[in-house]
C-alpha cells in the first residue's frame, strides 16, 4: 500500500491519541470519517498498522535505560529473551557499538530499578552493565 502524506498524518493522529474518532480526522484532514476509515483499514490490511494498545501511564514512577555487554561467546538474543522475564523491563533493544542490548526499566522508586538491574547483572552472558537514569521524558 502507498504511504501518502494523508496515511502518515492518520498515523501520527493514531500515535498521538488511538481514540481520536475517524470524525474529528477526517475534519482535521478535511476528508470525510468513511475516507479516514477506509484509509485505516488498509493500513491494517497491509501490515502498516500492527497492533492497537494502550501505553499505560506510570505517575511518579522512576525510568532508567541500561546498556549491557554480552560475552561475544554467548547469544545475544538469548540474553535478551531472559531480560524479558525481568521485573520492570519495559523495553528491549539489541544494539550496535560498545554495547549490546539497551534496556528500559520502570519501577515505582530507584530501590526497584536497582533490584532489576542487580537481577539483570545475573543473567549469563552479562558481562557490564551502564546505567542512566530518566530524569524528564520530553514528548
């Protein structure tokens, strides 16, 4: 399916608020709510749109973003699919550079985000760990 500048603003409305009703598109588009429809349909249809979710907010919650070493003898992806099982990982991203997989941990205080990343310091193949911690997010 062609990705035209309609069907990329469809999907920052979408990005921005999933529950923006295909009414309110279509007049911010200036199209009509069955041409906005339409549009979402194919870019599910076609694969463009996976998934709809919910991003659930966590007030006051403290973030850290930690950036791991692998063993080059061991997997990367195997040490990913155990960070998977960790309390507070949100995120997960294998990388290229200094280091290999990048980290996003969420916990109500930095007591927890220190419990996930002593639990993540554990998995085989983790050889050091860089850990910053969110201070503001910026949207």
């Amino acid at each position: 399916m062609y990705r035209d500048e309609t069907n990329e603003k469809i999907i920052k409305f979408l990005r921005n608020d999933s529950r923006e009703s295909f009414v309110e598109m279509g007049k911010k588009l200036m199209i009509s709510e069955s041409a906005v429809r339409r549009r979402v349909k194919n870019l599910v249809k076609n694969g463009i749109i996976k998934r709809f979710t919910i991003e659930v907010g966590e007030r006051d919650a403290t973030s850290a973003i930690v950036l791991i070493s692998v063993d080059s003898t061991i997997d990367t992806t195997k040490v990913s699919s155990k960070l998977t099982k960790l309390d507070g990982v949100k995120t997960i991203y294998e990388i290229t550079g200094q280091y290999d997989i990048s980290v996003i941990i969420s916990a109500p205080n930095i007591a927890d985000i220190n419990q996930s990343i002593d639990g993540l310091r554990k998995i085989p193949g983790v050889i050091d760990t860089n850990t910053v911690i969110i201070l503001k997010t910026i949207t």
